[in-house]
C-alpha cells in the first residue's frame, strides 16, 4: 500500500497546509505605520519614507479610508470626534476627504491610523497628465 493512501499521510499534509496558509497571511497582513509605537516614532517614519519630495499633494487636505463594514454615519461620527472638517464623502469606497491643519499632515495620518475601524490614512496628492 502506497503511503498516500495512510491516513497519518494526510494529517500531516492538511497541518503543513493549515502552518503555511497561517504563515502567509502572517506576512502579507497589513502593518499600520504608527501601531504600537509613540506619535514622534510614527511621524519620523512618515518623514523618512517621504523620499520623493516632487510628488505633490494638496496641503492641509488627507483622504481617508475605513474598512469595510464601517457605516457611513460611523465614519462620520469617528472623524467628527478626531475634529476634522469632512470635505467630502465618497460612500462607494467608504473614504472621506477632510481638511487638517497644514503643515500637521503626518501627526493626523499617525492619529487616524491609531483607530481600528480607519483602514488608511494618506496625503491627498496631486495627479499629473504628461501629453
């Protein structure tokens, strides 16, 4: 009898299956720049990764993003306890454009990312069409 036909054969390989399933998703989760470390930290980090100083982005402005699930009322009721001004919502995507205090960017990425139910944070950045 083949030793595929075994039955500890496939205990063995539904195991190994399950650790590298568990492994991967280890890996490929999402890490929030700021989780468990102080505000100064996570705004340093930003500053260095902000490696390309030509990228433009509108001053003052951040869109953000919650996860699904999160109501639009929710979200609304989470950014108004951050006191920011809620430009616009995009209810499709589950994202808003607010208005922050220019200059304080990367301090508010720090702190929205801090709350669970915020997906992302980032830069409301400016596109530009070569022709």
């Amino acid at each position: 009898m083949s030793f595929y036909k075994k039955w500890w054969f496939w205990v063995i390989l539904i195991l190994c299956i399950v650790i590298i399933i568990l492994a991967i998703c280890l890996v490929i989760k999402p890490i929030k720049v700021g989780f468990n470390t102080n505000m100064q930290e996570c705004i340093e980090g930003l500053e260095s990764m902000n490696l390309e100083p030509e990228i433009d982005y509108v001053p003052g402005e951040m869109l953000v993003l919650f996860y699904e699930g999160v109501s639009n009322q929710s979200a609304t009721d989470i950014l108004e306890g951050f006191n920011v001004k809620i430009i616009k919502s995009y209810s499709i995507i589950n994202s808003f454009l607010v208005e922050v205090d220019e200059g304080k960017e990367f301090e508010w990425i720090c702190k929205l990312q801090e709350d669970p139910n915020v997906e992302s944070a980032e830069l409301n950045g400016i596109g530009h069409t070569a022709i």
